[in-house]
C-alpha cells in the first residue's frame, strides 16, 4: 500500500512541474535549432547559452536531492564514450536540423497544432527500435557524484554558476510579466532557468517523464525490454508537458490546428527516425541529457551534446556565407 501511495504522490507531483516546463518551453521559443542558426547566421549567441543555463539549474538541483534523498533521487548513470556517442550525436543533430526543431522544438510546435511534429515523434520511435537493434549498448558506470564528496561540491559550484546568468531583476520581471500577458516576450535565460529547475526535480523524483524518453522507453519496451515500460509518473509527465505547451498556444491565441502536409513524410518523418536513432545510440534525446545525464557529470553525455550542437551548426555555415554575399 505504502508503493500504491508513494506512486500516486509522485505522479501528482510530475503533473504541474511537467504542466510549467510544457508552458515555459513554448512561451520562450526553445529550441536548440533555432538557437544554432541564430548564433551562426546571425551572430546571436543568447538562445546556445540558455542551454548552458538550464544544464546548471538542473545540476543544482539534481545533486542535493540525490544526496540527502537517496530513496527517491539518483544520478544518471555515465556511459563510455564510443564511436556510437559521436555517430549519435551527429545523427540526432542532422534529424533536427532536417526536422526543423530538435525535441523541445518539436514539444513546441505540435502543441501548437502542427500535427506534422506528431509524425516526427512516431517516426522517432521507428528509428529508436531500428538503431537498439543495430547495436548494442555498452554498460553504463555509477555516477562519480552519487555521495557527497569535494568533487560533488566542486560540481554543484560550477553548476551554480552556470545557472547564475539568469538570476537578474530584468529576467525575473519579464517571467513574472509573461504570466500576466499574453502579448509578454520570455527571453530564453529565464525560460531555461525554470526548465532546468523543474526538470532537475522531475528526473531524480519521477524518472524519465518528457515525451522523448517516454516513445524511446516503450521503443525498448515493444524489442522485450520489460523494465523500460513507462510508469505512471513517466506518462503522467510527458502529457502533462504538452499540455502545459499547448495551454501556452490557445491563451496566447497562436494555436492553430494544421493537419499532416507532404512535408511530414519528406522532412518530419526522416527527420524524427535520425532523431530517434541518435538518441537511441548515445543514449538519449538533447532534453534528457541536458538535464538528467549533464547535471549528473556524465561525460558522454556532455561529448553527445556537443556534438549535436555542432552537427546542427555546421549546417548553417552555406547560410551564414549567404548572407555575408
């Protein structure tokens, strides 16, 4: 009775924690395509160093809880950096670049209608399977930051500044302005300060809980993984997130129900396969690894972050040249 009671806790924890990250996500415009070709194209580097923002805020977060509730809060496990991490992070970056938005874009975009992204997420289930099949995982290694320690201090240090960036006057009135108006911009600083503090508490009390991990975990599941079968935090979480995001568009009146295009089969449809075998590989999306895997100092995780980054930039560079010409 008392496991009946802690689940049904946590699940009902999962939902408004999910529910603002979803409402956050989209009223920020995140997405690390966008971020790419905004710092390569136009030289605008604020959305890439978000990212780094929410790395830090998840960290600050996950590592405490880790520590002083190790019933319920654990770290990510690291995986060896191998060929399949690089070949990950460069698929799962050309799948967003080819899909138009990588994992918080896509969250984004098919709340707000776009039934083009549902095939994105389908798709990504088809490459996940196809990609577990291909190869084979390498076993994973505890966290060097599981107990406290000088180096898991050091860590939350550096995670804390990381996240310092977003603790200005300016950033908190424009969050506190966007919850009033509809019309309000978010700037992406403190969009991915909330995000990585959500999210931080939602890995280490709710596991895997966006809708990423979710399709990959019943990917796993469907190949006779039983111990990847969604839970009802999980699932609880990812609905929870896009509805968060699709409240975003309807109360600011940018929803607009637009059903599958050709599109959908030339770019969502390739594009969420390479998503899904990339995050399959290294193992996981760009949202679980920058705030589960990143904050736990996996060192894979960071390399396969990188690495996306990089895939997804280098493909502005004909851009960037265009608009130099």
């Amino acid at each position: 009775m008392n496991g009946v009671s802690d689940l049904s806790a946590l699940s009902l924890a999962a939902i408004p924690l999910a529910f603002v990250i979803g409402f956050v996500l989209r009223r920020g415009s995140v997405c690390m395509v966008e971020g790419a070709r905004q710092a390569i194209v136009l030289g605008r580097s604020l959305r890439l160093r978000a990212f780094v923002v929410a790395a830090g805020a998840a960290g600050v977060v996950i590592l405490p809880l880790s520590w002083f509730l190790p019933s319920t809060g654990m770290l990510a496990p690291s995986f060896p950096i191998t060929l399949g991490t690089i070949v990950g992070g460069v698929l799962f970056g050309i799948g967003a670049r080819i899909n138009g938005g990588c994992q918080f874009g896509t969250i984004g975009r098919l709340a707000g209608g776009e039934l083009n992204f549902l095939v994105t997420c389908l798709a990504g289930v088809v490459g996940a399977i196809g990609a577990m099949r291909a190869s084979d995982m390498a076993t994973p290694s505890e966290s060097f930051l599981m107990d406290p320690s000088v180096p898991g201090f050091a860590a939350f240090l550096l995670f804390l500044a990381f996240a310092a960036p977003a603790f200005r006057i300016r950033y908190w009135r424009g969050l506190v302005r966007v919850l009033g108006r509809r019309d309000a911009h978010l700037s992406p600083i403190p969009a991915m300060l909330v995000v990585g503090i959500a999210g931080g508490v939602l890995y280490t009390l709710a596991g895997s809980w966006t809708i990423g991990s979710l399709l990959n975990r019943e990917g796993a599941w469907l190949l006779g993984d039983t111990a990847n079968h969604a839970d009802s935090k999980a699932l609880a979480g990812a609905l929870a997130l896009l509805a968060g995001a699709a409240f975003a568009a309807v109360w600011t009146r940018t929803f607009r129900l637009r059903p599958p295009s050709p599109a959908a089969l030339t770019r969502n449809a390739p594009g969420g396969a390479l998503m899904g075998a990339g995050a399959a590989m290294v193992p996981g999306g760009n949202g679980t690894l920058l705030l589960y895997a990143m904050p736990s100092a996996s060192l894979s995780a960071w390399v396969a972050f990188a690495v996306m980054t990089i895939a997804i930039a280098l493909t502005f560079l004909p851009q960037r040249k265009m608009r130099r010409a």
